[in-house]
C-alpha cells in the first residue's frame, strides 16, 4: 500500500478534527496521488472532509459504526479491510488519520509527505520517518509556494514491508 500525508516541522497534522492549513498545491498533489485508486481513512479523518465520500476513487473507511455511514464501504477491523484490499493493494492509498497511519504505515511501502515549512498549533500527529531505521526519503522536490506556506514532496520508502496478514 502507498500513505499520504502533509506534515508540519513538527510533525502535526492536524488540530480539532481539521487539517492545520488549506493548501491548494498539497491538495493539487493530493487529487493527482490519489484520482482512480482506493483511499482508506478512520472515520474522524472522513467525517472531516466538507464533501463526502470524495469523488472518483473508492472510499473506504474504517469505523466500529458502520451503520453511520451507509454510503460508502466501511470495515470493522483491519483485517477485514486487508481481506477486501488483497491483491489490489498497489492501489491503496492510506490517507489517516493519525490512528489510522499508525495501524497502517508497516504495511505501506511508499509514503508520500508533503511537508509544511511552518509550525501549527496541532492535537493530532504523523511519526517522524527519518526517524525509523527502515524508512528513507528516496525523492524530494523543490520548494513551493501555495496561499503563503512553503512546501516539498517528499517520497520515502520502506525497506521491512510486512505482510497483510493479522
Ligand atoms: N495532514 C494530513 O495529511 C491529514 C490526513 C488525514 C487526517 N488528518 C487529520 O487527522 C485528524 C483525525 O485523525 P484521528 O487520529 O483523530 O482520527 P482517524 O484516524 O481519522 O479516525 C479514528 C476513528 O477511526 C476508526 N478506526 C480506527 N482504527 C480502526 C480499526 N482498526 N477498526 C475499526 N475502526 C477504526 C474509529 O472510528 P469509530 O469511532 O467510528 O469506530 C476511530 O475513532 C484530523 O485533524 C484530520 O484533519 C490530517
């Protein structure tokens, strides 16, 4: 499976239930990762969206209370979402939240981190990749400028994959 994430200097991602800056650039990028494959979130980080479920790619949504959200497919455990996913798994796109990019991140292979150059306020945050033994950035672009922020794309791979089995 691939991650996306936007990340600020600090690692935040996100503060009461809300993404910390509106960046059309990162949401550009986002469209683009992510328009014709599956996206899989927790059901905070779907109920944060304005317009749901988004359009032109499958939503799935891992929730205890499917029943809320009867328009779009939702899971009660991570192994029933690997059951479903199995063999399409290149298509996956983990897209949070932070519990959600928790349970997931060992079983991604790519990672796509738009990182903020600023510092934010946030409640909810990412691991910081450089950090993890197996994890290195393999592409990062050059600075951009979206509605007053400076960010970069980064790419970062994962050496130790583990299987979808739990
Ligand atoms: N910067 C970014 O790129 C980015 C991306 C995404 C989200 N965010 C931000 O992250 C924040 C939300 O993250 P969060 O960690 O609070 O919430 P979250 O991960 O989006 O959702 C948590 C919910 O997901 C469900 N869930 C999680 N794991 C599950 C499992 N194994 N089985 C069944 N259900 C499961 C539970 O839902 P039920 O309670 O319904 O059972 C849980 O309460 C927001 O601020 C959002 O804006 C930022």
């Amino acid at each position: 499976m691939n991650l996306i994430v936007a990340v600020d200097r600090k690692y935040g991602i996100g503060k009461d239930n809300n993404l910390l800056a509106r960046i059309p650039a990162d949401m550009a990028y986002f469209k683009e990762k992510t328009t014709g494959k599956i996206i899989v979130m927790g059901s905070s980080t779907y109920m944060s969206f304005p317009k749901r479920p988004l359009p032109n790619r499958e939503n799935l949504v891992l929730t205890t209370r499917p029943e809320e959200y009867p328009e779009v497919k939702c899971f009660p455990s991570v192994g029933e979402f690997f059951e479903y996913v199995r063999g399409n798994d290149d298509d996956v796109f983990v897209c949070g939240g932070s519990t959600v990019y928790l349970q997931l991140l060992p079983y991604c292979k790519k990672a796509y981190v738009t990182h903020i150059d600023e510092e934010f306020d946030a409640d909810t945050f990412f691991p910081n990749l450089s950090e993890l033994s197996n994890w290195e950035k393999v592409e990062e672009s050059e600075a951009v400028e979206s509605n007053g922020y400076k960010i970069t794309f980064a790419v970062y791979e994962n050496s130790d994959l583990r299987p979808m089995n739990v």
